[in-house]
C-alpha cells in the first residue's frame, strides 16, 4: 500500500482549495418553506460557497428543476438539482435520491417511468445522484443494489436527525461497501425550513475554482469530505502513520471494512492526529473525526487494493 495509492483517493493533496456546500434543500416550489432567494441569501450568509435546490420532482409540484442562478455571485455558486421520487423501496416508500448537476430543462419523468429509468437519465445528462436520509425511511443493501448508478449516500442528513433523530446514513454506507461497490459519502441539511435543521451537515468540495463545473466535476471525482462541524485541513503519510491536521477534535479513528477497526485513539483536545497504517491490508479504510460537541467530520473510503 504506498501513500500514493492512499493520498490519490483522498482530495486533500489535490490542487485548489475547499468549498463548503450543501445539496439538499427545499423552497416554496415544493414543501420548503421559504422562497429561492431567501434561502440561499441564509446559506451564503453561513458561509457556504454553494448550493443545490434539490425540490421534490413531483406531480404536485410541476416537476421543478428551481432557478437558481439569480442567486449566484463571485463568491457563491448554485448547481441545479431535483429529489427524485420515481418507483418504490422493497417496503414499499417512494424512492428519494438528491440529483445534483442537472441541466436546468430536466424533462419531467412519463408516469411510468423506474427509478433506474431516471436516475439512468440524470447521470446520462451529467448529474451526481445520492441515496438520500437512508435511515429515515430505512433503505436497505438490496434497495441500493437495484439503482448501482447512483455514486453516494448521504451518511448525514441533518434535518432527518434533528427532527426524528434518523439522520445517520453509515450503517447502510458500510454494508453496501462491504459489497465491494464504491460508493462516496456526502452530508446535507435537506432544509425545508431556516430553523433547527439549517447548518448542520455539509460537504466540502476541492476544486481549483468556485464554478458549478468544478464542483461537479470535483464530487464526480470523489474529491470531498462530510462534516458536521470539524475541519479537515491536510492529510498525509509519513513512516506508515496516516497524520491528520485538523480543528480541534477528541477522537479519531481510522475504520475498517468489516467489523476491523485498522486504528482508533482518543486524545486530548489536538489538532495533529496520527494513525498507525499497519493493519491496513484489505477492502477499505475510512477516517471518522469528533470534537468535543459530538460533531463528526468523515473521510470518503480509501480502497486498500
Ligand atoms: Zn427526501
Ligand atoms: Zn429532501
């Protein structure tokens, strides 16, 4: 395993810088309850850089792909994107997949259009597509297996955990990868509305320039990290130890596939983590970070072969 192989999947020795995002939300076009222009007037204000409109891509809601490039300035950028909603889970709830990257003139699904059938469309047309709140409605390994197009799961989705305290996304993350299937992992708000649920999980995004083809192109290429709060500033490798530089976090721990945990410490408050690399042999590896609020930061899975 060289550090080559392990840097090359993780964004952070890439050029450019980071930029935060989050893309899942809601406005007025759908069940949100505020319109575009607020909303992403409350994002940029946070401090975000971007954002996506993800409205349910319903009949009810005339199938919107909302407008958002009135919104974008030098420094924040929108992409367009929709919830997908076509065809069932085995339990019988409708599928929700984020969509990211659309093109703005998405045509509306025919009624009996498959979720393999759209999310097919979206990726041909460019889109980056998330199993979204998998805890929320209880997506399970052989749900995901019929859509494998789809490139992530959201493995935090702040406002299924803020209001029903379902918003971990990882246990399903962890079967699928165990799989073999690739998949990258992103955080979102799915913000309906400017209260508890705004803030508390995005991703962030490494690209040279704040354009929404960079930052497309970015999350296609697995060149992100999830946070609810800590910051990953670099990681690298230095005499098979993983040292992490980061915001002040109490614990690390380096996960592996499997029930194998390839490394794991609590520290005091620190800022530099080091992470022995010695077990890591097979499947995949994963960095997960906590500070002393309980917030987590994860890393995308690094694949060891
Ligand atoms: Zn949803
Ligand atoms: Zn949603």
């Amino acid at each position: 395993m060289t550090a080559d192989h392990i840097l090359g999947q993780l964004p952070f020795a890439a050029p450019g810088r980071f930029w935060r995002g989050n893309m899942h939300m809601h406005s007025t076009r759908s069940d949100g309850a505020h319109g575009v222009a607020e909303a992403c007037a409350a994002y940029a204000r946070e401090g975000y850089d971007f954002v996506a409109m993800t409205d349910h891509f319903l009949p009810q809601y005339d199938y919107p792909i909302t407008d958002t490039r009135a919104c974008r300035t030098d420094r924040f950028v929108t992409l367009a994107g929709a919830e997908l909603h076509q065809g069932r889970l085995s339990n019988g709830e409708l599928w929700h997949i984020t969509a990211v990257g659309l093109p703005w003139n998405f045509a509306a699904p025919t009624e009996d259009e498959t979720a393999a059938e759209i999310c097919t469309r979206a990726t041909e047309a460019g889109a980056f597509l998330a199993f979204a709140h998998p805890g929320w409605f209880a997506l399970t390994p052989e749900d995901t297996r019929t859509l494998p197009m789809v490139h992530a799961v959201e493995v935090y989705n702040h406002g299924t955990e803020t209001g029903q305290m379902r918003g971990d996304g990882w246990y399903l993350t962890d079967m699928v990868l165990n799989e073999g299937r690739r998949l990258t992992a992103v955080a979102n708000d799915d913000m309906h509305r400017l209260g508890l649920g705004f803030g508390g999980g995005w991703t962030m995004v490494k690209a040279d320039v704040l354009t929404p083809e960079a930052v497309l192109a970015a999350l296609h290429a697995g060149q992100f990290y999830a946070s609810q709060g800590p910051v990953i500033h670099d990681i690298r490798i230095e005499d098979d130890m993983m040292v992490v530089d980061c915001s002040p976090v109490v614990t690390a721990a380096l996960v592996g596939s499997r029930a194998r945990r390839i490394a794991g410490q609590i520290t005091e408050i620190a800022t530099r983590v080091r992470l022995p690399l010695a077990q890591a042999t097979e499947g995949y590896m994963r960095l997960i970070l906590r500070d002393r609020h309980g917030r987590h930061a994860w890393t995308n899975p690094v694949w060891l072969d």
